[in-house]
C-alpha cells in the first residue's frame, strides 16, 4: 500500500489546512501520480484538484510533489515516490483556493503583462507571412509553454515579488514573441520590460529549468532579454 | 427559489476551445459584448491535444493544389453522408482561415521557401483521387492543435474578449416560444448560480470520448453541449458515428498522430507484417481511419496481434531516423517514452484503435445555426441557439473524419458562427425574455442533484456506463450485442439520474461538475445506441457484422435521434455545392 499525504483545506469548513493521510492499493503498477488521485477521488469525492487532458499538454494538474513541483499526470510514481511515500501539496507561493486547486490569477496576470500575441504593423499579406525554418527554429523551445505554473510558482523572486516580477514562465512568452521574425514591437516590448524588477529580479538559480514538465529553459530566455535590453541601453 | 443573478451578453459561447475561441474572437472583434464560459481555463481545453495537423489546399507543398481535391477526399472519407454544400464551404474557405492564423501569430513549422509546412495525411489524394497521396496537412511540428489553441486565446486576449473561466453551463434556458435565450451556469469557484442570458447562445462544447472506456480524449470530454441540447428535446444527427482512431497508445489510450504515418511509419504485426498493404494495397497506412482501425481489429482478432496477450500491433518509426522523429515528431517521440516506455526511436510503438472523434452532434447549417425538423421533415432552425467544433454536425465529416480535417472544421465554422451572429444582431435580434418557470425548468437537475442523499457513487457508475459502451458499441457492431447494450444502458439511466452527491460545498465542487457531467455522458451513450442499432448497414465508422454492405437505398442519410420518444428519423444529405458539381457516390476503396 502506497502511502499519501494530501494537501487539505477547504475554506467553507476548515479554519486552517491539514495533511490527511490515504493508503493506496496500486496493485504493484508504476501508475501516474494522477492514476492515484483518481483512484482516492473514487472514495472521497471531496478531493480535488484539476485535471484534463492526462497526457502532460494541457497543464490543468501542477502540483508539488515529494516536494518537487511537476505535473501529475506525467509523473510515475518510480519517479517520485521515495520510501513508499507520496506527499502531495498545490503550487507553493500561489493563494489555495482549495486541496491542491491554487488561484492562478497573479500567475496568468503576469503573462498578460507581456501582450504574448503577435504585433505587427505591416499589412497582412494575401497568404501566409514567409519565414525560414531557421527563423522559425528561435522559436522551438519557447512556444511549448503549457502555462502550467510549474516553474513560476517554484521561483523564490516570484513569491517575494508576484505583482512586479513577471515570473520564468511570462518571461519565457515574452521572449517567445521578441524572437518571431514576423514581430515588430521588438522596441515596444523591451520598453516595458525596462525597470529593476519585470526581468532583473531573475537571479539565475535556475529552479524553473529544473522543474518545467516540457524541458524548456526559461533561465536562457530571460538571459536573451537581459542582453537585449543591455545592448538597448548602450 | 430564491431569484437567480443574471448577467446579459449578445453573444454567449459556451466551450473555450479551439471553435468557441475561434467564434469569440470573431465577435469581439464586432464589438458585440461577447462572453465565453469554460469549464477550464482555455488553453487547458481537448484541442490543445491535437498535433498532426490542420488539413487545408494551401498550395505550399503543392503549388497545384486545389481545395475542390480536397473537397473530394472529405466527401469520400465521409463515405458520402457528408453535407457537400458545407465540405464546400470548409475546403474553399479553409486557406483564409488559415491564413488568419498564422498572421495572428501561430508558429507553423516551415519549408524551405518560408512557407507553412504540410504533411501527407491519411485519406489524401491529388486530381480527385487520381493524383496519387497528397500532402495538405499544415503542422507545427506534432503540436498543433496547442498552437492553435494559445494562438487563438491569445488573439481573444488581444481583442478584450471577456472569460467566464472554471464557469460550468448546466443547461439551457428556453421561452415561452421554444428558442433558447442564454444558459444556467455555475461559478466553480465560489458556486454561484447563475443565468447568463444572451440573444445568441454558441455551443462550442467539443466531443464526448469518455462515453468510452478506452479513449484519446480528455477527461473534460464529457458531452455537456450534446447532454444540454438533448435535454432540450433538441435532436442530434449520426451520432451512432464514433471515430476509432487506430493508433492510441495501447493501454494508456494517448493518442499518437496519423502524421506518425504520414511522415513514413507503418503499421506491423507480430510477423513483422506491413499488414496495410493486404487490406489497401493503394493508400496502405494512409487510407481512411476507419478502414486502417477495422484491419487493425481483425489482424488481432485472427491471432497476429503483438504482446503477450496479442491485443496490439505495433508502429514502427525507428526506421525514420532519429533526427526526423525529434524534429517533426518531437511530442510523439515524448508520449510514447512516457506512457509505452518505448523509444520511437531504437523501438516500435505498441498501438490499438481507440475512441477519439465524435462525427455526430448538433445538426447545423453553414452559419452554424442549429437545427430541428418539422412534423413534414423540412428543417426548422432553432431560434438563438448555434453550434460550432465537435459539438455541431453540419456535417462535414459524415460517418468518418480525415485526419486535419477537425481543426479545419473547428476554426471555419467557428468563424462562420461569428459572421453570421455579427450580421444577425446588426440587424437586431429580438426575443421574449425567459420567464420565472423557464428557468426554474433550466435550473431543476441542478436542485435536484444538491438535494440528493441516497443514490450510487459516481465513479462506479461512470466506470460501468464506459464499459458497457466500450463492449457494446465499439470497432464492430451487430444486433444482438447493441441491443444488449440498450437494456443495460437503461437500467442504468435511473442510476445516472439518481447518483449520489456527498460533497454539497460551494468552493471548488469538482464532485458536483463530475456528477453532472455523468449525466451528459449518459445522454451522449443512449443517443449513440440507439442510433447505432437502427442504422443496418455498415458505412465508415459504423462497421455492423450483421449489415456488411453499405447500403445506399435506404441509409444514403443523415440519422436523426429524437431525445423525446427516443426515437430515429433521417434527414436528407445535401448533395448541392454551389460551384462543383456533385460527387456522386460509389465504392470507397483505398
């Protein structure tokens, strides 16, 4: 029997969070860790969480497990579960709303701050807007991002400063959008990122690398801006 | 009853997927107030799943290409029960709408000469099937669908549109003259009931996979726009059609895409065998997906299925290199790591044909108006209701879906919604406002589920329904089995309807949305049964044992379920596009 401890708190009836212990039949298998909230959802129906696509696209299920934020439905439990125990907390930083459902508006605010959509002042023409594959490749490793909160809620600078430092994940978008050959706020958009805490609260500790479920590296992005704000300055 | 908060828009659009998004931005864009709810924040929605692609004649890997080609393929690949007049309009108008997006920003991979890059796709063909294989379908890399799906709710960002998200529609509200005036909704968060009222509902409610056991689809795949519309007494057409997809992981249900085989994989037996090339000696793994599941099913029905216990077959990439497979596979390469624990690379990938596409839906008409017909069978259109994406069958994918075409299909006629709904309330829309008993009517399942206290669990309930269709109502078909299936699935209907809700909190209540959901699920499984029994011959995705032979003198149509008297009737296909001529029916081999 597999042995969980489940993040607990619902604001109607309790005054303050709680661990509640669960034991789990997982019949010997190497399920996903959301294989196993399902299978205590099936009991007690008052556990929640969210969930979606159970495949690792959607980012519906971020949540920090044994202590390392990741996403349920793509974390095995050989991954994670150490001493037959699975402890299972929401996204550290954010506001719960409740068990392991955590209030993402800060987090999706921050992304909104970066205008993540295409800016360009030209006509559009009749067909597509040409780009080469090599231009088109700047943009493999950013454009993945499942806004899943993964990286930003495991981010020191971003608990200290969530309503000014826009975070890995808002950053890795606003990168995303400065390196599209097709583009052309370049100027706009690094004006706004131009004060001490928008990017400069980033200190590199690479946390966010080390936890993102799609292997992107926001850290390298944020270096990218940094240089490109520089060298606007000079 | 205490009165309900109502909140007003002009256009409402329930479902923020890839359709309902596509529709928003359209009416945003008018400046209407326009209002999505979502039951999950947007990009979480089923279309980010997609990946292959988005088939489109866009005349980049073919500078030859011509939609009318394409127009051709979805009529065959429909097994001609597809409405011509909309496969028309989808395959005419696809390029614009693609083009559309990628000036909004979606980041298509690319060719040489800077343009969208496309892949052959299953069901594909040049000159009317006379070309030889095709390649229509624009990709980024293996995830477009989440490209699409971020575009497009970046675009709505962009454009103000305002986000009911983790909002729940529960049912729709009707007046005193029949049309719908907007939908009961709760706020998950706080638990609040709502009405939202609107002068043009939009149902972009996605498909219904997990009436099945085993299925490529999300868990929030549940049906809810067909539950609300059946509820309704609003019929809902060829929803006896189930797209079983061949290659779902085997065992975990994750799709891997047919644009697996585009790029060159094949599909194998234990012997090794290219077995495609027995059953479709032309097109092999690219023919249609309901003739590639239906091999699939009989090479391991006749012993020559792989593993131990011969239930799969295998699809073998490894041949392609590893440096094509990381480029234009890379998501693939990841799932089948994940959830086959094998390396496409240096091993194959173990797969069997999985629930995945829902061809049926509610009958619409191009402007994604939705439908009913009269006692003397001419269609009616319902007043303020519309329907667009896998909810909406209007139809253009008949008994069988190509491969690319569901993006097609989500973003034409969520657009089309939108047009047609700008001009509508240009030119005003007035409607009698719903009464007090109206929406005491909308919002009665929803009391009736927090006043419950005896009742059965819902996931056992759940489990069994998905069983029963999955053994009841899958790859082949016959009487005997379905209609087994029927007297189960009507012993569970007063279970589903009395299923227990323990957890009566306001915060959060995902208990509550998954016992309500469950309702939707059974609405969808009852409907598709007995569609399913009635339609004796076996056309596209409806393959009966019973009923070899498609049979074009009586089931050359649409069905139609009639949630009242659960009772099938047909419509007639339209067979009259406005500037190509027909395409007659005949034999559909690959």
């Amino acid at each position: 029997m597999l042995q969980v401890s489940i993040y607990r708190y619902n604001p109607e009836t309790d005054s303050e969070p709680y661990m509640q212990d669960v034991q789990v039949d997982t019949g010997g298998k190497d399920l996903m860790v959301l294989d196993v909230l399902e299978l205590i959802k099936s009991q007690d129906t008052t556990v929640t969480y969210r969930r979606s696509c159970r495949e690792g696209v959607c980012g519906s299920d971020g949540m920090n497990m044994n202590g390392k934020n990741g996403l349920a439905c793509i974390t095995p439990l050989s991954e994670t579960v150490r001493n037959n125990k699975l402890v299972l907390r929401p996204l550290p930083g954010l506001p719960v709303v409740r068990d392991l459902v955590v209030d993402m508006s800060m987090f999706y605010a921050q992304y909104e701050k970066v205008q993540p959509f295409l800016m360009n002042d030209t006509p559009a023409p009749a067909i597509e807007r040409l780009q080469s594959p090599e231009e088109r490749e700047k943009l493999d490793g950013l454009y993945e991002c499942i806004l899943c909160a993964c990286c930003s809620s495991a981010c020191p600078s971003f608990w200290w400063n969530p309503d000014r430092f826009i975070g890995p994940s808002g950053l890795l978008q606003a990168y995303r959008f400065l390196a599209d050959s097709r583009d052309t706020a370049t100027e706009e958009r690094l004006a706004k990122l131009d004060d001490p805490f928008s990017v400069f609260r980033c200190h590199g500790i690479q946390n966010c690398v080390n936890v993102c479920p799609k292997n992107l590296n926001p850290t390298r992005a944020i270096g990218h801006i940094r240089n490109m704000l520089l060298s606007r300055a000079t | 009853m205490a009165a309900l908060r109502t909140i007003s828009f002009d256009g409402v659009i329930v479902g923020g997927g890839g359709a309902g998004m596509r529709a928003a931005l359209q009416l945003a864009q008018s400046g209407y107030k326009t209002a999505v709810i979502s039951k999950v924040f947007p990009t979480r929605s089923h279309t980010v799943s997609a990946q292959g692609g988005i088939t489109c004649a866009i005349a980049s890997a073919d500078p030859n290409d011509d939609w009318r080609w394409h127009m051709y393929d979805t009529v065959k690949g429909s097994d001609y029960i597809g409405d011509q007049d909309a496969i028309e309009y989808m395959c005419s108008v696809g390029p614009e709408a693609v083009f559309e997006l990628e000036h909004m920003g979606l980041p298509f991979s690319r060719t040489e000469e800077g343009r969208i890059y496309q892949r052959p796709f299953g069901g594909q063909s040049k000159n009317y099937g006379e070309g030889g294989q095709a390649a229509r379908t624009c990709a980024a890399a293996d995830r477009t669908g989440h490209a699409l799906l971020h575009t497009l709710y970046q675009g709505n960002m962009k454009n103000n549109t305002v986000f009911f998200n983790e909002w729940y529609a529960t049912d729709l509200v009707k007046n005193q003259d029949g049309a719908v005036v907007g939908v009961i909704a709760i706020c998950m968060e706080t638990g609040e009931i709502v009405y939202v009222k609107s002068k043009a509902t939009v149902f972009a409610t996605g498909g219904a996979g997990r009436i099945y056991a085993s299925t490529t689809n999300a868990h929030i795949n549940t049906g809810d726009g067909i539950g609300m519309a059946l509820r309704a007494g609003f019929p809902v057409q060829d929803i006896e059609m189930w797209q079983f997809h061949p290659t779902g992981i085997a065992g975990a249900g994750v799709l891997v895409t047919e644009g697996c085989r585009g790029e060159g994989g094949y599909l194998i037996n234990k012997d090794g065998e290219r077995f495609m090339e027995r059953y479709a000696p032309n097109a092999k793994d690219l023919a249609g997906r309901d003739v590639v599941a239906r091999s699939m099913v009989l090479e391991i029905i006749e012993g020559r299925g792989c593993g131990p216990e011969g239930d799969h077959v295998f699809l073998k990439l490894d041949h392609l290199g590893e440096e094509v497979l990381e480029s234009r596979l890379p998501g693939i390469c990841e799932l089948s790591r994940t959830f086959a624990h094998a390396d496409p690379v240096k091993e194959p990938v173990p797969v069997v044909p999985t629930c995945h596409y829902m061809m049926g839906g509610i009958p619409t008409n191009v402007h994604g108006q939705a439908l009913t017909v009269d006692a003397n069978g001419n269609d009616q259109i319902i007043p303020g209701l519309y329907a667009c994406g896998e909810v909406a069958c209007v139809s253009v994918h008949g008994a069988n879906r190509l491969g690319g075409n569901s993006l097609l299909d989500l973003v034409v006629f969520g657009r089309a919604s939108g047009l047609y709904i700008e001009n509508a309330l240009r030119s005003g829309i007035e409607m009698r406002d719903a009464s007090d008993s109206d929406i005491e009517q909308a919002r009665s399942r929803l009391d009736k589920l927090n006043q419950s206290s005896g009742g059965e669990n819902v996931a056992a309930l759940r489990k069994e329904l998905q069983s029963t269709m999955q053994n009841h109502f899958g790859v082949f078909r016959n009487a005997e089995f379905m209609q087994k299936g029927i007297e189960k699935l009507a012993d569970l209907r007063g279970r589903i309807e009395n299923a227990r809700l323990d957890d009566k909190s306001m915060a959060y209540n995902t208990a509550r949305i998954e016992a309500l959901e469950l309702h939707n699920l059974f609405e969808v499984a009852e409907a598709t049964a007995i569609a399913a029994e009635e339609r004796k011959e076996s056309r596209g995705a409806h393959a009966r044992d019973d009923f070899q032979e498609r049979d074009d003198a009586n089931w050359l149509c649409h069905s139609l379920y009639f949630p009242t008297d659960k009772r099938v009737g047909k419509r007639a296909v339209n067979f009259e596009p406005k500037t190509v001529e027909t395409f007659q029916p005949k034999a559909r081999v690959y």
